[in-house]
C-alpha cells in the first residue's frame, strides 16, 4: 500500500457536488492499493500511520501522534498512487493497481483499523470521481509504502 499523508487544518471531500465527507484539523490519506498487499499491509500501514509522531507540541517540536491530539483522518482511495511512470513514454501504466474488488475490501480494512483505535474518521467514496479540498497544516506530507 501506499499512502500520502498531509496534516491539514480542514479538508472535505465533495462527490457530484455533494460534500461526502469533511474533517477539521487532522489527517488526509490518500491511499492506494497495489496487487501485492494483503490485510498485513493494511493493518500495518494504518498502525504505523496512527502512531507517526507527526503533530507539534507546545514548543511546535514534532511529537505528538493523531490520539494525542484527537486528529480527524479522512482517508481517500487513490489509484494513481500505483502508478508506474516509467522511464520512457508519457502516460502511466495502473499495471500494478491492485483489481477494484480486493483493493476496496483493503481500503475499508484499513479505514476500520483505524476505527478501532477510536479516531474519528471519514471517508472519500470507492471508485466515485471526487473533488478534494484541503488546506495544508505546515505544509507537512508524507509519504509511506508498507513494503518498504
């Protein structure tokens, strides 16, 4: 799985125009999904994610984690995250994007290990064209890949 996350201040995402999902200051994860990944990966990406000491304390230093500050995370499937760019040609090959079935069942696997650790979470919606807006707490981004 991969997974780039941004701390943000406010996000929300909007489907047909419709806001499906909004949160205030926390977490947006985009995630994708590859062939490889299994309820391992999915377990073991949202635990690290859930623990990352990336939140400032009073002295803005990074080292409170998304519990300590009662973050919202709004996790939001992306495919393009599989992307192979490749060295030649200019349009990118999904080749290595898990099948819309398995990587939605792990989509949802992770968003409920993250439930479980009782934070609030929200979701973009599978499969659907989504607008996401956000406004970048920082700015801080990351990006993990639960094979490496």
């Amino acid at each position: 799985m991969r997974a780039v996350i941004q701390r943000v201040n406010t996000a929300s995402v909007t489907v047909n125009n419709k806001v499906a999902a909004a949160i205030k200051k926390g977490l947006v994860i985009f995630l994708g999904v590859v062939k490889e990944d299994t309820s391992f990966d999915a377990r073991s990406l949202a635990k690290k994610i859930m623990e990352l000491r990336i939140f400032g304390d009073r002295q803005r230093k990074m080292n409170l984690c998304a519990k300590d500050v009662e973050a919202q995370l709004l996790v939001v499937s992306q495919f393009t995250l599989c992307a192979d760019l490749g060295e030649s040609g200019r349009r990118p090959s999904f080749d290595r994007a898990a099948q819309p079935a398995t990587a939605e069942k792990l989509y949802l696997e992770f968003i409920r290990h993250l439930k479980e650790a009782q934070l609030k979470v929200e979701q973009g919606m599978f499969k659907e064209y989504m607008t996401v807006r956000l406004e970048n707490d920082g700015p801080v981004t990351f990006i993990l890949d639960s094979k490496k």
